[in-house]
C-alpha cells in the first residue's frame, strides 16, 4: 500500500471507529448488519485495508450518509439513523452487538444483577444454588469454579458474607451483607 492509500485507509478506519463510538453498534453488529465479515471490518477499521467502492456503500447506506463522508477527514454528522435505530431495536437482545454491553454476559456481571434485582442472597446460598438460580432466570451457564472465583471476590469486597454452611466443614453459603 502506498502512502496514499495508507492516509486513506487511516481516515476510513478512523471513520469506522468513529461510527461505531457514535451508535454503540459493535464490530460484530456492524459486520451483521451490512453483510461484511468482521475480519475484513477488523482490518478496515485498523487501517491497514482498501476499501472498495462496494464495501463503502454498503457501510454508507447503512448509516444513511453520503459515500464520500467515510473518505473524507471533515467531522461525521449522522443527520438520519432510521437504519441505526431499526437494527438496534431488532437486535436489542443480541449483547454482542453493542459496545457498551459485551460485559453484560460476564459471570460477575450476571452475579451482581442476582444481587441487585432479587432478594435472592436473603438467604445464604450454595453455589449450586446460584448456578442454578443464574441459568434458570439469566439463562447463562457457569461453571462451579467461575462462580466460586466470582463469590470469593465479592467476600473480599465486602459485598457479601461467606459462612460455613452448618454441619459441613467445606460447603459454604453466600448472602447478602
């Protein structure tokens, strides 16, 4: 690639990136909605590929602006986002296609949602219990260990008790401070 080709290639990647900080749609949700692979996005975005006219116009009709916009190193307005706004209400459930919520299928978030939106750690509870409680009502399924690693931090943050459950001498139960 020439040095030409390399500015451009920075001011698309810049672009891209740009438009994915300003909608908060992932590279994978982008890849999605504009059927290009996230790979050859990966590259674009880095500046390390061309872009064809084709692949421009894909990106431009979906974020509803002029082709000439993603080539152009003056400040981006996205004056329309019918498309945005449509695919982020399609999608809405589809973590991974949003930047700000790739967390959201963490273990430790999962735990701290238990935490905050039940009264579930009322109680002291096993870890089985938890992980049976994360997957029946968050539909997530996490390992014995994860859980445990997870429930360890939260003790050592002071955000919950950890007691000897009665009569064992290795089960513990977890509950709310």
């Amino acid at each position: 690639m020439g040095h030409k080709d390399q500015v451009r290639a920075a001011t698309i990647g810049a672009n891209i990136d740009f438009l994915i900080k300003r909608t908060g749609i992932s590279l994978i949700g982008l890849a999605s909605a504009t059927n290009i692979s996230v790979n050859h996005f990966r590259t674009i975005k880095n500046g390390q590929a061309s872009i064809t006219n084709r692949t421009a116009l894909k990106i431009a009709n979906f974020f509803q602006i002029d082709i000439e916009v993603l080539f152009s190193s003056d400040p981006i307005v996205l004056a329309k986002m019918d498309n945005v706004d449509s695919f982020l209400q399609n999608n809405k459930n589809n973590i991974q296609f949003f930047e700000g919520r790739k967390g959201e299928t963490s273990t430790p978030y999962v735990v701290k949602q238990v935490r905050f939106e039940t009264s579930f750690f009322t109680d002291g509870r096993e870890i089985h219990e938890i992980k049976k409680f994360i997957k029946d009502n968050y539909g997530k399924d996490v390992t014995s260990k994860q859980l445990s690693q997870v429930m360890n931090r939260m003790v050592l943050g002071d955000q919950l008790v950890r007691e000897l459950k009665p009569g064992s001498s290795k089960n513990y139960l977890y509950k709310q401070k």
